[in-house]
C-alpha cells in the first residue's frame, strides 16, 4: 500500500510537469499543426537559466547557503520565465515565421535545427559549459505529512515515524504550482479577449486575419506563452530533481521534451485539456511501470502507451476526429 | 499501341537478358567496390578511408529512407531503430557464429576486409567473408519484418501521426535492446556451450552495448553496399512500384481511383526502405566492432532524415550527395580548409545550369559570392585569434540547416536528380518530373 501511494504521489508529480511542457507542444500545434521540436530545449533552457538565476540571487549549488527566503525563490521562477519567453519569441520571429506558407516538413525541420542550436549553444563553454551542474537549494527539505507508517521510540524518547509516505513540501508544490499555472492558462484562453482571438486563428488562420485579428502577435504571445510554460516546468524541475542536472546537449533532455511531446500527442494533440490528462497519464505509467514492472523499460512503457492510443484512437483521448476531405 | 508493346516484348526477352539485368548492378557494385578498396583507399590513406565508409553508410541509409520519406511521401522517424534491428542481428550472427565455429571472434576475412595496410597474406576469398555477408541479408531481413511491422500502422496513421508512431517504434527498440543481458565473452566458451541456441539473441551487451565484433566493414562492403542500393533504388523509383509510391506521395484519393492499392504501397515502401537500413546497420556494426544501441536513437533517426530533406524530398543523388555532405562537415570544421574554391566550382555549376536554362537568377548568384565570402572571413578570424572552430562545429552545423530551410526549401535537387536539375539530359522522364512536364 506504501509502494502503491509513494508510486502514484510521484507519478503524480511528475505527471504535472509533462503536462506543463505538453501545454506548450499543443499550443504550438493547435494553431500552426506543426511539432515545435525545439519545445523540449526550451524546458532545459528553463533548468539551466534556473540555476543561473539562483546563482546570481545568492543561492548557489547544493551545499552552499541555505533554502532561500520566498521572494527569491519567486522572482527567480518570475525571472526563468520572463527570459524564456524571450527566447521562444525570438524562435518563432526569425525561424518559423519565414516559413509560415511554406510545407510542414520544412518548418519540422527547422524546428529540429533550432532543436540542435540550442543544444550547442547551450553546451558552448561561455553558455552553459558542457558539464553537470548542481541545483540550487530553493526549497526546504521539509516533510508535510506522513501517510501510513509507524511510530517508534527512538533510544532518546523521541516519537519518529518509520516508513510510510512522505508529502514532501517539494511535490506539493510543484503539483500546486503546475496547476496554478494551468488554470491561469485555462483563464486565458476561455475568459479573455486574447483567448478568444487565439481560439479563432487556431480554427482558422486566414478567416481570423479577416475578422480583424493580428494573427502573427497571437501566434508570436502563443510562443511567448508555451516557452513560458515550459520556463515553469523547468523551474519546478530544479525544485524535483535536487542534485546535478545533465548539460545542454544530453539525451535526457531530449527524451523529456520527447516524453511531454508524447503526452500531448496521447491526449489529443491541440487540445489544452488533453495535454494535461495525457501528461497525467504519461508520468503516471512511467512510474508504476518503474515500480511494479522493470525500471529497465522505463522509456518503453511511455511508447507503448502511445501506439496503443494511436492505434486505438488516432486523434488522441480527447482530441476530435479530421475529416479528410478531397 | 507499338511503344508499349515493344517496351513489354523487350521485358520478356528471354532468361539470358533478365539474368543480365539481376547481375550487372551486382557486378558494378563489386568492381567499384574494389576500385575504392584497393586504388583509392590506399591513395587517400586510413583517416580519409574511415571518413569514406562512414559516408558510404550514410548514403545507403540516406537513400534508402528517400524511399519512404520521399517516394512515398510518408514520414517516417525510426530509421536508426530498422539500423539497430539489422545492427544487432547481424553482429549476433557474426559474433555468435565466429565463435562456435572457429571458437575465436577475431575476423577471419579475406583481402576484402582487411584495411590496406593489413592486406599482406591474406587469401582472396574467406569464410569469415561469406557469414559476413550472410549476417548483413539475414540482418535486412530482420529490418525487413520490423519494416512490414511498423508499417501497417501506417493504414490507419498519416502524416504527423504516422512520424510520431515510427519515432515511438525507434525509441522501444532502443530500449529492448539496451535491456537485453550482457555478451557471453569470448573467452568463456564453456558458458557459450551451456547455452542453447535460441537463448543467444538475449545476449546482445545490453547498456554496455555489443563490443568484440569482428571488423569486417571495408571500404570495398560499404562501397558495394552503397553502389547497389543506389542502382535499385535508382530503379525501383522508375518501375510500377516506384510510380505507385509517387502517385501515393501526390494524392492518396486519386492513386487509389486509379486501382493503385495504397496500403500495400506504404507497406511496401517501408519494407524496402528498412531492408537497406538493415544492411547499413550491419556495415556499421562491424566497422568499429562494436554495437550500441545509445547511439541509435532519435537523434540519429533525425540526422538521416536531415539528409533526405537536404538532398530534396525524392531524389537520389541528392540524398546521397547531401549525405556526404553532412558525414564530412563536422570532420572538415575540425580544421576548415580555404572555402573558395568549393564555392567558385559551385558558382561556376550554378551559373552553368542558369546558362542552360537561360535564366539567370542574380540573388542566388550573389547570395553565393556572400556566402562564401562570410565564410572564408569567419574562418580568417577564426585562425587569427586562434578559435578553435571544433567547439562551434555543431552551432554551425545547426546554423546551416535553418538557412537552408529558409534560403532552399526544396533541398539541394528537388525531386530531380542532379543530371536533370544541370540541364544535361533534354528529355525529361515523363510522369515523374511533373514541372517540365507542364513546361513541355
């Protein structure tokens, strides 16, 4: 019963860090149908500029100094993002938006030549450097709440729980953030005057431009939005995964983006709600197959998933059906 | 009425004929493959030859995806998963089989597959030749079967899905086989007896990857390799079939009201395609001796693709010129050599194709002069302040391909060949090269 609750607890939150970088992949794919490849480096640029910020905050590697005071830790995400969401206008403006009326194909491969440049760039001595860093300490290590367990007196007297699962302030607010985020988003879209613009060019690009609406500034806050996103998955990232994070150019951070990308696709791809449940779903299967079955697999399971909803369901868990017409 | 019958009398015209039209491909393949192995390979010395076999693998990786990706219009983004199917089974077979029969996993190969420098004393034909070659078709056809597997979603899939179920695909394999046990070693033969036949391919290294492998992959396989998955490809895009894959590519509705079964074609392309992945899978494993299936995954998947859309979707010479072009790159930005010759032979060929069409574009023209001259500075400042351009070679290399995307979307050729695109052959292929057909 421990295994199966500290098994969800994680995939859990987990699952809502997918689900923050999905969100961006199906913005990007809900209005302009295509896969921002480049949406996986943003999320590592996201760690990376994380860990800088902190640094230039004060708060630096693991060991040093101790959890930092609120309103570092915020203006430090506040920070990430805002720098993200440079970087993904930046992307859209000077590579993608040449290539609006040109084939799918050619904006894929741009998007995977961006992909490629920011993991050089980023591995570049003067960037990142091309070695492992160590996540800052941001939050306290501090237990919550225990589930289950039992108590034991220690040789001292004191009372100590043994076993059981740990909420850690860690998960809860890296589940608690990645909602709030979600909903701000989920506010956007459905309740503002932006939202309902963005909803229009994602139905159809040209009749909107018709309407009145400035389709390349919301195409461009559509990316601004998505790397922002991901600027916060990023961040809650450094929050989960205390210890030395991979460089620029590692693999890991390409399988994530992968993964998140994966999440979207099952979901239903273009669908904001779909990202989420998919990215639910996706960290979820991940750590229970990890748990229950082999964690030799782990990748495997997360891809399985995905041709078993393709197959079964091409257009994804809750995106609809495209008519093909002649 | 008389052309078409004609061309059908022809294509019966006897066993003789249709046996000389299933050798020659083989037999130029053999004899370019000893040309490079035994004139130029030891003219160009060892560095230079390791530079070429790595090409040579990635063009028949490169051109054989152009089948899927550009004959047949669909997308696909497993190709280094059909590399790493074909890869291991053939290194299994190689590795396995050398040591139960010769009980040693040193290569046993002739003077084909020995580098030039260890050549002396080797007979001209060996066994270790023939389980080589063996295990690289046993190894197609594995990739062949995967091939038909990942196919038949492709019914049901199209377009962004159907690259995303083949990315999928990719990944798992990857993952099975970095999870399959560690190699019985070679000098633990008793284990290797204890161990039935069958359980052998659940020891292919797992995370540590295959090592050990005999080294047969030469300049003269990859060459040949190369050479005959060129002409059959070559051939294959003119044939019914290849018509058929094009017409799907163009317009899946109207190829199917033409009687063109659509769903036998995509599978078919993909059976293909894999086959030859399979084959450079085996070359690959047995050039460095060892396979590991951390490097074929995504990323190199996207790098194969990156050539076929390079080289422009659907045509050969492209794909494989493009897939020179990409191995040897990050080789030549190592230590970049002067580039103005290159760009005045391309400006030279350029303005030649531009004669012959008497058509000249003056923005390519100078957008060439600049190029190069941007380049030939970068590289002058570079040297000057003592850079060193290896650290930026995949910058670089990223760089180019956004510009390419955005200067060149159709890749270097198009679908034409670059015969075709240089206005050397006046008369266009009919059906095929849609553009001068309207143009006639």
């Amino acid at each position: 019963m421990d295994k199966f609750l500290q098994t969800l607890m994680d995939g859990f939150t987990v699952g809502s860090l997918y689900a923050l970088i999905a969100l961006g992949y199906t913005m990007v794919y809900g209005i302009l149908q295509f896969i921002n490849f480049a949406h996986g480096d943003v999320f590592a640029l996201g760690v990376h500029l994380t860990i800088v910020f902190a640094a230039m905050l004060g708060i630096e590697g693991l060991a040093t100094g101790g959890p930092a005071s609120l309103p570092v830790v915020v203006g430090v995400l506040l920070l990430t993002m805002l720098a993200c969401g440079c970087v993904g206008f930046l992307i859209e403006r000077l590579a993608y938006r040449p290539l609006r009326s040109s084939p799918r194909l050619n904006v894929l491969i741009t998007a995977i030549g961006v992909s490629l440049l920011l993991q050089n760039v980023g591995q570049l001595p003067f960037v990142f450097g091309p070695y492992r860093k160590a996540t800052p300490n941001l939050l306290p290590d501090v237990t919550l709440a225990t589930i289950g367990g039992e108590q034991q007196t220690q040789d001292d007297g004191t009372l100590e729980i043994v076993g059981g699962v740990k909420v850690t302030l860690v998960n809860v607010t890296v589940v608690l953030v990645a909602l709030a985020m979600m909903l701000a988003l989920q506010y956007v879209i459905h309740s503002t005057r932006f939202g309902l613009a963005m909803r229009a060019v994602s139905h159809d690009p040209r009749t909107a431009g018709l309407m009145g609406i400035n389709v390349d500034l919301v195409i461009s806050l559509t990316f601004m939005i998505g790397s922002m996103l991901a600027a916060g998955a990023g961040f809650l990232y450094t929050l989960k995964y205390t210890g030395n994070v991979a460089h620029p150019g590692e693999a890991t951070w390409v399988l994530l983006g992968l993964k998140a990308f994966v999440a979207a696709v099952v979901g239903g791809i273009g669908n904001i709600r779909g990202a989420v449940l998919g990215g639910l779903l996706i960290g979820l299967t991940e750590f229970f197959g990890v748990g229950y079955l082999s964690s030799e697999y782990r990748d495997a399971y997360v891809f399985a998933i995905l041709i078993v909803v393709l197959l079964v369901r091409p257009q994804g868990i809750l995106g609809r059906p495209k008519i093909e017409k002649v | 009425m008389t052309d078409t019958h004609q061309s059908r009398v022809s294509s019966q015209a006897g066993l003789g004929r249709t046996l000389w039209n299933a050798l020659w491909p083989v037999l130029v393949a053999v004899l370019c493959g000893l040309v490079m192995h035994l004139a130029i390979g030891p003219w160009a010395g060892g560095y230079a030859s390791t530079v070429m076999v790595a090409c040579a693998i990635n063009v028949v990786l490169a051109v054989s995806l152009t089948v899927v990706n550009g004959f047949a219009g669909q997308f696909s983004l497993g190709h280094a998963g059909f590399m790493a199917i074909g890869g291991y089974t053939a290194a299994g077979i190689v590795y396995y089989g050398s040591l139960l029969m010769w009980g040693d996993a040193s290569p046993s190969g002739s003077v084909l597959s020995a580098s030039f420098d260890e050549v002396a004393g080797r007979p001209w034909l060996a066994a270790g030749d023939a389980l080589f070659v063996v295990a690289c078709l046993v190894g197609g056809l594995m990739a062949a079967i995967a091939g038909y597997v990942v196919g038949l979603p492709s019914l049901r899939l199209r377009g962004d899905y159907l690259a995303i179920v083949t990315l999928g695909f990719g990944e798992i394999v990857r993952v099975l086989l970095q999870g399959t046990k560690g190699q019985i070693q070679p000098w633990k033969m008793s284990e290797l007896a204890e161990t039935p036949g069958w359980r052998l391919p659940l020891h292919l290294g797992g995370p540590q990857g295959f090592n050990l492998l005999p080294v047969y992959t030469t300049l003269f396989w990859a060459t040949a390799a190369m050479t005959l998955s060129a002409i059959v490809i070559y051939r294959l895009k003119y044939s019914a079939l290849g018509r058929e894959f094009l017409s799907v590519r163009e317009d899946e509705i109207a190829a199917q009201a033409m009687g063109v079964n659509v769903t036998r074609a995509k599978v078919r392309a993909f059976v293909v395609a894999a086959t030859f992945a399979g084959i450079a899978g085996g070359l690959y494993g047995h050039l460095t001796g060892t396979m590991n299936a951390t490097e074929l995954d995504f990323k190199r998947s996207i790098e194969i693709v990156i050539m076929v859309v390079l080289g422009g979707m659907g045509s050969i010479s492209g794909a494989a010129m493009a897939a020179v072009l990409l191995t040897i790159l990050p080789e030549l930005l190592r230590d970049p050599p002067a580039i103005w010759p290159a760009g005045l032979l391309v400006l030279a060929i350029v303005t030649f194709t531009q004669w012959r069409r008497r058509r000249f574009s003056w923005p390519v023209l100078t957008g060439i002069i600049v190029a190069t001259i941007v380049f030939e500075v970068g590289r002058r400042v570079a040297i000057a302040h003592a850079v060193d351009l290896a650290d930026y070679r995949l910058v670089i290399y990223a760089l180019l391909l956004i510009l390419m995307m955005l200067l060149r979307p159709d890749g270097l050729f198009g679908v034409h060949e670059f015969w075709d695109v240089l206005g050397l052959r006046r008369v266009p292929r009919p059906g095929i090269d849609g553009r001068s057909e309207v143009e006639a």
